[in-house]
C-alpha cells in the first residue's frame, strides 16, 4: 500500500472511534461547547481526520 491508502485508512479509522466516543461520551465538542449537534461532531471529525492524516502521512515518509 502506498502512503496515501495508509493514510486515508487511518484517518478513517480516527473518525470511526470519534465517532463512537463522541455518541458515547458527555463531554461537548471543541468546536462548539455544550451543544451536541451533528454539525459539530462533524467538524471535529474533519479536524481528527486531517490531523490524522497528515501525521500518517508524514511517518510514512520518513519510513
């Protein structure tokens, strides 16, 4: 697998347990305090998934 396949893998795989914790957890998202609205699960996903990603990306290249 190249770096890009490794990297989208587990950004997704970020998101999945984000998910999870975020439907299971009472802690509200960054992105909005103490509302826990879809909007706002999404949009720490997608910080989740580019930080993720761009960690995995980045190992790979040294690697």
């Amino acid at each position: 697998m190249d770096r890009n396949t490794v990297g989208l893998i587990s950004a997704t795989a970020l998101f999945v347990v984000y998910a999870i914790f975020a439907a299971t957890s009472s802690l509200p998202p960054s992105t909005s305090p103490g509302n826990w609205s879809g909007l706002s699960i999404v949009a720490d996903g997608v910080i989740l998934i580019l930080l993720g990603y761009g960690v995995f990306y980045f190992w790979s290249v040294r690697t």
